[in-house]
C-alpha cells in the first residue's frame, strides 16, 4: 500500500468506537506488547474512551485510517509530575497484521516525533518494547530511538515473564545541570 493509500490524523471523541475496536484487538492479538490488557480495557465505557481522546496541546492519539478504517495508532502524551514534564511519553502503537509492512507505523511515529519537537519544554520521548519484538525495535531506532537498559520480567502475560527495552529519543539537548 502507498503512503497515499492511508491517512494519518489526529483521533478525537467521534472516533471512540473505532478507536476501541482496534485497540481491543490488539491488546488480544498482541498482550505481550502491550502493559495494559484486554481484560482491563475491554469494559471501559464510550464516555472514559472519548474523554481518553481529548484533544490537547500536549497529548493525543494519531490514528492511521485505510479505506476508511482505523488500522494503526499510537499515543503520545506528556508526563504529569513537575519534575518529569520534560518527558513525553510513546504508548499503545498498534498496526493491525493485514496493514504491516506498508509504512504505516513508520508513519506514525514521524508525525509523533514531529509533534513532540513542537511542545514547549519537551526534552526527550520514552517507551517501552518487549525485548523480543526484534521488528518493533528495529522500527523504533530507525526513527531515532536509542536503548538506554531493560527492565527484567516487567511484564507476566499467561505465566510467561517479559522483559523490557526501556528506549529514548532526544529531541534537543538536556538543559544543563545546576552546578
């Protein structure tokens, strides 16, 4: 599929449902990949769905729509505390498995990347792959993503333990420290 034949924007309320029904599948198809699980997600109400989707100046969803249907995604969001406002955060990045391998991931994480570079005082992007996910990884350094350690059996999926890459993207340099 052509970068031309997907479309890549910005979820809002109205896309709840679809937003649900992806993410649902992923979380079942994938739990390994994801820290949330499906048994968690799958009872939350349209309302807590939609209010999740809110637009805001420093968080989102990004949505890649084929055919007119949501076929990937991902999050992004700032993280909370003073001291860690810095920090944006990469969360959920789904590609159902008929649109892999057609850019649409790739396409997404640049938009993200591309978003983050716009948030006042936005330092660096973080996430978190299944050290085993050799696809998902080589995705993420190619976008500019380094590993800086893992996190050993962060995940308990049917018994199995998984670990964790921790990985980070510097969007400018640090400011300095206080001496």
């Amino acid at each position: 599929m052509p970068a031309a034949a997907f479309e890549i924007r910005w979820l809002t309320p109205a896309d709840a449902t679809a937003f649900q029904r992806l993410r649902l599948a992923g979380l079942r198809a994938s739990p390994s990949a994801f820290g949330s699980s499906y048994e968690e997600e799958k009872d939350r109400t349209l309302a807590l769905i939609e209010a999740r989707l809110a637009p805001s100046a420093d968080q989102g969803v990004l949505g890649a729509f084929a055919g007119g249907q949501l076929v990937g995604m991902l999050g992004i969001r700032r993280q909370d505390g003073l001291k860690t406002r810095h920090r944006m955060a990469l969360w959920g990045v789904y590609v159902e498995p008929a649109s892999r391998g057609q850019g649409i991931a790739q396409a997404l994480l640049t938009q993200a990347v591309a978003f983050a570079r716009q948030v006042p005082g936005a330092v660096q992007i973080h996430l978190s792959v299944n050290a085993a996910n050799a696809s998902a990884i080589r995705l993420y350094e190619q976008a500019g993503f380094k590993g800086y350690g893992t996190e050993p059996a962060a995940l308990l999926v049917d018994g199995v333990l998984h670990d964790e890459l921790l990985m980070q993207h510097r969007l400018q340099p640090a400011p300095k420290p206080a001496a």
